[in-house]
C-alpha cells in the first residue's frame, strides 16, 4: 500500500540534503575525482530518467497504476540508477568541501535513499509480483556486481 505522507517526505529529505550540499559547495569543482564522480553521477541519472520516462515517471517511489516496470538502460545492470546517481553527485559535492555538517548531509541523503529505495521495492514487489522478484534476483541494488 502506498503512502503519500511517506513518500513524500523521503523526497523532502533528499531535495533538502542535496540542496544543502550544492548551496555550500564552492562554484566549480576543482578536483579531478570530483569532476568525475559528478559527471558520472549526473550522466547515469540522466540516463535513468531518460529510459523512465516511458514508465510514467514519478519524484515519489509511488507506482502508477498504469505504469511499467523498465529493465532496460542503466536499470538492466541496477535497479536504482537514479539514486546512484544522485549520491555520485552528492560524494562529489562532499569531497569538494569536506565539512562536518555536509557530511552529516551526505550520510542523512544515504540513509533516506536507502529507506526510499527499499520502500519502492515493497511498492514494485506488489504491482509487478509476477515479473518483479526474478528482476531484483538478477539485477543489483546500487552498485553493479556488488550491492
């Protein structure tokens, strides 16, 4: 069953970690790991969003009642490139500026990201029951070959 309330406010925390991450950041990134991990980041969310959107795309892990489970893209290697993409970014936005309080952001966006991810999977688990379990059995969370 889904809930508004919840999925909102997962959205909320990450719009609000991520916000706070780019506001405190300096200008331009001047590191070269930063430079990729945030372009590498940014590339597979876009990449994501763009094989998404035939499914009706959400901001919410709500499923639409007419949506489609998509398992092709970057979603053929991982089943959240968005969110993986969104943290390469905010690592990246981290290492440029290595504080307390952003770390204590970056680690509040993976802890809501986590929850959001696997609340999405219950979600998809109930919409798709009969194609979505072999798809989670084949694919990984986060990371390819390793979570």
């Amino acid at each position: 069953m889904q809930h508004p309330i919840v999925s909102f406010t997962l959205v909320g925390v990450q719009f609000a970690t991520l916000l706070y991450l780019i506001l405190t950041s300096p200008l331009a990134l001047a590191s070269p790991l930063a430079l990729v991990l945030f372009s590498g980041g940014a590339l597979l969310a876009l990449s994501a969003f763009f094989a998404m959107r035939k499914s009706r795309w959400n901001i919410t892990p709500d499923v639409h009642t007419q949506g489609l489970l998509v398992t092709t893209g970057p979603y053929a290697i991982i089943r959240h490139p968005m969110y993986t993409g969104i943290l390469l970014v905010a690592l990246a936005l981290f290492l440029e500026a290595p504080e307390t309080a952003r770390l204590i952001a970056l680690v509040l966006l993976l802890i809501d990201l986590s929850i959001k991810y696997r609340y999405e999977e219950y979600l998809l688990n109930q919409a798709f029951p009969d194609t979505y379990p072999s798809y989670r059995a084949r694919t990984k969370a986060l990371i390819p070959c390793v979570y």
